[in-house]
C-alpha cells in the first residue's frame, strides 16, 4: 500500500510540474504576443511547439485554432519570438514535442 500511495504522490507531483511548465511557456509567449485592434477579447488555442533541450524554439504550429487564421499566424510568431523557452523546474519533464493552451487574457 505504501509504494501504490508514492507512487500516486509521484504522478501528482509530476503532472504538477508539467501544469506549472506550460503554464510557464503561455506566459513568456503572452508577453511577445502582439493583440491587434480587430482581435476578440476572450479566445484559446492550443499550440504545438517543437523545442532543443534549452527551450530553442524549432517550430510552433497552431493544433486548434484561436478563431482566425490570422490569429494562428500571430500566436505562432509569438512562440518564435519567446524562445528559447522557460525550462521546467524538474528536467526530467522536459519535452521537445509540446503542447500549451493559449489564452492571452489568462
């Protein structure tokens, strides 16, 4: 019983830290988003980013889309401009595939 409760610890401990990494991603990518005047108050997309261990960005692609094309096209330039990317607390959840949820106002 002891092992089957660590190890529960283990995997909420961890999907916590993934939680606060990509929450860590949005952020940085939020602050070299530029909002345009035609742009909607309250939207999320989801983004993929392909990164090097270092958080250089490698390509970032909208997976489901903020509304617009021309939203996608400004997201995915922003994830460009905020690389290299915050790097997780715990390096072992590191991913060089992953996926963030956008949402500027958040």
């Amino acid at each position: 019983m002891l092992a089957e409760e660590q190890s529960r610890l283990s995997n909420y401990q961890r999907s916590v830290s993934t939680t606060r990494y990509r929450n860590a991603i949005a952020a940085k990518v939020s602050r070299y988003w530029q909002r345009s005047p035609a742009t909607r108050d309250n939207f999320d997309c989801l983004v993929r980013v392909d990164q090097m261990p270092g958080g250089e960005v490698i390509s970032a692609k909208v997976t489901r889309s903020c509304g617009s094309a021309a939203l996608d096209r400004s997201v995915e330039a922003a994830v460009r401009k905020a690389s290299p990317l915050p790097m997780p607390e715990n390096p072992d959840i590191f991913e060089r595939a992953i996926e963030f949820r956008f949402r500027p106002d958040a």
